[in-house]
C-alpha cells in the first residue's frame, strides 16, 4: 500500500548508528523526562491543583505549565500533548529513512482520529475551524491539506467533495478507500452512504485495523530487532483490540448473529498472536463466558481475563492492557538498535500524561481513594521489576 | 359605609355576606393548611433530594474519568451527529386542594442508543458505566424537576391564598360587620326615635283631649258664641311640633 | 410531532457528554437541546442559548450547571414559567452550593423559619 520498500534495513549491532544513532541518542536522552517514582508519589500526595501545579514545575513539564495561573485537568492534558509533540516533532527532523517513515506510522494512528473527527462533524454540520481545533496535533496533515479542509462547504457535496479530493490524498487516504472498497462488496454502498450510516467506531477500528497490518508489514520489511520487537508489541495491540472489540461489542448490534461473522469479525487485525485461529474462535463468541473459553486456550491472556473474570472491580480489564502494555514498552524503550524505542516513547509518554489526568481529576473531585489506580512508567517498584513497595 | 342605606334588607343582605364570607375564610384556610402541609413535604424532599444529587453527580463525573482513562477522548465523538432523545419527560398533572401541580415522568422513546460501539478497542465497558450512572443521575433530576416545579407552583399558590385568607380575615369580614353594625345603630335610634315621638304625639293628644273636655265644659257652662273657640283651636295646633316621618 | 418533552442541558463538556450518554441528546434542522460551555464560551451565547431553549414548547427541563447558572443569572431571574423547569446541578469542578440556589434558599427559608 502506502508503504515505500525501505532503502536499506535497519542495520545492525555494527551499523545502526551509521544512520540512528544520532535520533536513538535524543530519545535514550529523553528518558530523564519521564516522571520519576518520587514526583508520583509527591503528586499523589496534593491537596489541591495548585499544589500539582508547583509540584510540576520541579519536572520536565516546568516550562510546559509556566505560564499557567491555575490548572485543571484539560489544560494540563493539552500542554502535556503539545509538550510531546514538539518532541517528537524535533525527533522527526532529525532522522533519515526508513526510521522517518516509521515516525510517521506512528502518526498515522492519530491521522486516523482526526480524518474520523472531521468527517463526522462536517457530516453534523459543525464550523470546521473548531473541528480542527479538537484534532490530536500529532495526527495533523500537510499544512496545504490543513488549509484546504476548511475551504470546503457544509453540505453533502462539499463533505464528498472533501473525502475524493483531500482525504484520499492524506496517508491514510488508502485505508479509507480499502474500507469503502470492502463496504461496497458486503452492500454495494455507495462510499457517502457508507460513512452516514456506518457508526464512527467502526470505521475508526477499521482503519485502525488496516493501520496495525500496514505497520506491522512495514517493520517485518525492516528486518532485525525492529521487527522482533516491534512485531511483538503490534502483535500484542492486535490482539488486545480483538478482545476489546469482542468484549465491548456485547449488549451492542454488533453481537448479532448475522453481524458477528459479517462486521465485528471484518474488524479483527489480520496480525497477532490471537490471528488466525483465535479470532475465528472470538468470531463465533456471544457472551463474556463463551470469550472467556476462547481466551483461556491462550496462556498470556487467560491470566488477563482472570483477572477481569474475578470482577473485583479493582483492576479492569483495560487497566491489566496498560498494565501489559507499559511493561512490554519499558522493555522495548531500554533495548538498542531498533526503531521500537520511538514507539515506546511516544506511547509511554501517553500513559504519562493519561496519569497526569488521573491524578489531576481524582484531585479535583475528591476522590482520594482511587488516586493510586493508574499505571506508573518506568517505576522502580513496578511488579516486573521484582521489587516490592 | 355611609352610602349603604342603613334599612333592614340591607341588613339582611349584608348578613347573608358576612355568612358567605365566614365560610369562604373557613374553607380557604383550610385548604391553605393543606397546601402548607404538602408544601412542607416537598420542601422537605428537595432538600434530600438536592443533596443525596452531589453524590451521585459526583459519582456519574468520576465514572466519566475513568472511562476517560480507560478509552481516551472520546468526549468529542459523543456530541457528533444528528440524534434522537431516547428519553423524554411526559407532563403529568398532580392534584393538592384544587392546585394543579406539573409531574414529570421519564419516558423511553425507544430509540436505539447513540455511539453504542463507542470505546470498542477499549474502555467500552467503561462507557457503558458511565451512562449508568448518569441515567441514575438523570432520573433523579427529573423527580427533582417534578418536586421542584411543584414546589414553585405550590409556593405561588399558597401565597396566592394565603393572600385571600388575610384580606377576608382582615379586610372584607370586617368591613362586612362594621356595616352590619352600623345598620344595627342607625335601625335602634330610629326604633328610639319613633317611639319617642309616638309618646310626645301620645301626650299631646291627652292634653288636647283634656282641654277639650275642658273648653266643652267651659261653653257647656258660658253658652259663649262659638267664634272664639275655633280660633283657639287652630291657635294650639303648631305645624312645627310634629317632624315630617320618615320611613 | 412525538410524545414526551425533551431535557435541554447548558453544561461544560463533562456533563453535557455524561447526559448525552445517557440518551437525552437531540439534534436536527432546528437546532440542538444541549449547549457545550468551554472556557472561550461567550456569555451571549450562553444567554441566547437558554432564551432560546427556554421559549422552546417541546423543552420540558433545562438542566444547567450551577457555575454557569450564576454567571446568567441576570436571565434567570427574570425567568418566571413554570415550564421548562431550570434545575441547576453541579458540574465537576464547582461542587454544588445550596446557597446560590433560588429554590433552596426558598425550601432553607421554609424549612427553617418555620413557614411564611
């Protein structure tokens, strides 16, 4: 698809410094900004956001939150995500291929929020200037495809108009037309009808799902420990999508019958450790006992959905993926000589600032006793360390 | 008070409002105790209501975060697109002592719920929570907006006859009595006066009497010509001695 | 025309999401029965928001965030019907006060003195 057959590998032990060792350097520097055990634990201990406010200027996020007089939980998310993307941003300037075009994958994801976000909202009638405000500033397009968007009319005409001469264009441009494609095969839809009718969540795990097989073709062509690594960890998302997707579809029409083999099965990554004989087990699943079946025939996962399966209620199923998810990234961002330390950064710097958020709303609606329930980066008493408290 | 004739079928007229009037004060305080009594109620049920509302408020906004941490922004993606309410109140009408009292009661219209795949690759079951929790919310808003609704109705209606107790109390009943007194003092100094009158007009006519009896007597015995005796007559009439009646 | 009346709401982006959640969300050619306050919200908007709502037959609750209550409540006070009913919550980061409230301050006023 989109992907360039990259010119050259990633190199190895002996050659990878050759063309990354320079981008591998700034991020392996970065390391020192990750929010240490003692700062969580200081700003877990806030009585108030003022006090997380002063607290915070003792971190990386000082100069972030300067100007700030006073701080509640979605300025301190945005200046976090801004923060982040500057970095990245600068990381993206500083590398050579194949690892910019592996930077940009990486985006991709968040392009795909962003395409989902505008279209539905231009659908709704919305001003597309306060769409493009709302968009994941990682996932932003071409400056001329940015300047274009909003030029278009806000009608059902302008909105097809959008998709077949901007959004087709954008990176992610082929996933869209591979989904309408295989719309249009199950219905003979019409592609506008398509995305009037067909929920945004769908669509959206769609292209996610063509997202994670492009990007996980991608790093297999790369070859050597990025494909190992990297492998692994796309694999993990694979599967944790499928069980999600599995999981939440209950209670939803997605469950239906007729639709299980038809859409929710569409939506299974095409790559995992759960592909292809998992998920055609998870095909046929109608309720949580049947998933849980499944999954038990799966060692790694039968331990996470014990855990849900317990229903103590203190750890959710989606806490046990990050939980899983941080673990396996940590492991990735501390290796060398591949590109998985790029991803891991810019996902673990996103559980970081999921945590701000956490901690920030439990500190401002008083909810003290669950302030602890987020998942720590790179912390020294994590339960894979073999620490204790 | 001066323009009401004081007559007898005035006074009767007027008895027969301040009756009237006694009764309406009897009834529409009653109905004011009633009123108070309910209104009592809801005030107090408000003020449970409003307050047990903080914590389940709180409770549907933490739901809200976890999900939030659990499936990322997903905030924007629910006020997308065109929707349907899938609840709707319906007005009823309660009925407190003739106070027509607004009552909303949920209604499910039925419609399939938005964005229900909504957190599919993750957090759904926290969404799921959330609208839980705020449909808990959201029902007890709707009793608290029937109560409330009630509660303002009530105050208004109350006030309203609280208003007409007082002024029958205070105003028309005795107004009322102070005609019917009036009438009474004006009727007993003109039964005093006619019967004042009727004794003077009683003690003349003796007098007059005697005097005749006197002057028959007189001519019987001087066989005087009679000329003289009729001047005397019309000599002792005097027009001013008797008032006009008035009836 | 259907049965039922609809409930508006006037909130920040928290409240306005939980309660569309919740189902009570409508939007078509005429407009929509919620309003998102953000931070760059400005007060007309706000005001003509609710005048707007508040006029509208088929709205029979406005329920609005009492931070937001008090900055209109130049319009609210001057807002009398009984139908729509104007209940004011509480929103995430401003915990409900009683105080602010006019229906409280009248039921503490009853409640406590004794009855008018």
């Amino acid at each position: 698809m989109t992907t360039p057959k990259p010119k050259e590998g990633t190199g190895d032990i002996a050659t990878f410094n050759i063309q990354h060792g320079f981008a591998e350097a700034l991020v392996r520097g970065m390391r020192s900004s990750f929010l240490q055990d003692q700062d969580y634990h200081h700003l877990t201990q806030c009585e108030t956001l003022d006090d997380v406010r002063l607290n915070l200027t003792e971190t990386d996020y000082a100069d972030s939150i300067a100007d700030f007089n006073s701080l509640n939980p979605t300025m301190l998310q945005k200046a976090a995500v801004d923060k982040l993307v500057t970095e990245f941003k600068y990381l993206r300037t500083q590398t050579v291929e194949p690892l910019s075009t592996f930077l940009d994958f990486i985006t991709y994801e968040y392009m795909i929020e962003n395409v989902m976000l505008l279209l539905k909202g231009a659908l709704s009638g919305r001003d597309i200037n306060e769409l493009l405000e709302q968009c994941h500033p990682l996932g932003m397009f071409k400056e001329s495809t940015m300047r274009s968007i909003p030029t278009f009319e806000n009608s059902a005409k302008g909105y097809s108009d959008l998709y077949q001469t901007v959004l087709v264009d954008t990176p992610v441009g082929p996933y869209f037309s591979k989904f309408l494609q295989e719309s249009a095969m199950h219905r003979g839809a019409h592609s506008r009808n398509v995305l009037e009718e067909v929920e945004i969540e769908i669509i959206k795990s769609s292209l996610i799902k063509y997202w994670i097989e492009d990007f996980y073709m991608f790093v297999e062509s790369l070859g050597g420990d990025t494909a190992t690594i990297m492998g692994d960890i796309l694999k993990t998302r694979a599967d944790t999508n499928a069980v999600n997707i599995t999981l939440n579809s209950f209670g939803t029409p997605l469950n239906e019958p007729a639709m299980r083999s038809s859409d929710r099965k569409r939506l299974y990554p095409a790559v995992g450790y759960l592909y292809p004989a998992g998920t055609s087990m998870l095909a046929d699943v109608s309720d949580e006992d049947e998933l849980g079946r499944v999954l038990e025939l799966f060692p790694s996962y039968s331990a996470i959905w014990s855990i849900h399966a317990s229903g103590t209620g203190d750890k959710s199923i989606d806490d046990v993926f990050y939980e899983r998810d941080v673990q396996a990234l940590e492991l990735a961002f501390e290796s060398q000589f591949h590109f998985g330390c790029f991803y891991a950064y810019v996902k673990l710097k996103e559980q970081e600032i999921r945590n701000l958020v956490w901690i920030t709303e439990c500190i401002l609606q008083q909810q003290k006793d669950e302030i602890e329930k987020f998942v720590q980066v790179f912390s020294n008493t994590a339960p894979w360390r073999g620490k204790t408290r | 008070m001066a323009e009401v004739p004081p007559t007898r079928m005035n006074q009767q007229i007027f008895k027969g409002k301040l009756k009237a009037a006694q009764g309406g004060h009897k009834l529409l305080k009653k109905k004011a105790d009633a009123l108070k009594v309910k209104f009592r109620d809801y005030a107090k049920n408000i003020s449970e209501t409003k307050s047990g509302m903080a914590t389940d408020a709180s409770s549907a906004f933490f739901s809200l975060t976890q999900a939030e941490y659990a499936a990322g922004n997903f905030k924007q993606k629910v006020a997308e697109g065109s929707m349907n309410a899938r609840i709707r109140v319906g007005a009823g009408v309660d009925n407190v002592a003739g106070v027509k009292l607004p009552v909303f009661t949920k209604y499910e219209t039925g419609a399939v719920a938005d964005n229900q795949s909504l957190g599919l690759v993750g957090g759904g079951k926290k969404i799921v929570a959330v609208r839980e929790k705020f449909t808990v919310l959201l029902d007890m808003l709707i009793k608290l907006a029937s109560l409330q609704t009630s509660f303002v109705t009530l105050d208004e209606a109350l006030k309203v006859t609280n208003r007409r107790v007082n002024a029958l109390e205070n105003v028309t009943i005795p107004k009322i009595e102070g005609v019917l007194a009036y009438i009474g003092r004006e009727l007993d100094e003109l039964e005093r006066e006619d019967f004042t009158r009727l004794k003077l007009v009683q003690g003349k006519k003796e007098q007059e009497e005697k005097e005749e009896m006197k002057k028959k007597e007189a001519s019987k015995a001087l066989k005087k010509p009679g000329k003289e005796n009729s001047a005397d007559i019309t000599a002792a009439f005097d027009a001013t001695d008797d008032e006009d009646v008035v009836f | 025309m259907e049965v039922g009346k609809l409930v508006a709401v006037i909130g920040d982006e928290d409240t306005v999401t939980g309660f569309l959640l919740a189902g009570v969300g409508h939007r078509n050619a005429q407009g929509s029965n919620f309003l998102i306050v953000k931070q760059d919200t400005q007060l007309p908007q706000i005001e003509d928001a609710f005048r707007t709502l508040s006029q509208r037959d088929d709205v029979g609750i406005i329920l609005i965030n009492q931070h937001i209550a008090n900055d209109i409540r130049h319009v609210l006070k001057d807002y009398n019907a009984t139908i729509p009913t104007v209940l004011e919550i509480p929103s995430k980061e401003h915990p409900y006060d009683p105080e602010q409230d006019y229906i409280m301050q009248r039921v503490n006023m009853f409640l406590g003195g004794g009855g008018v």
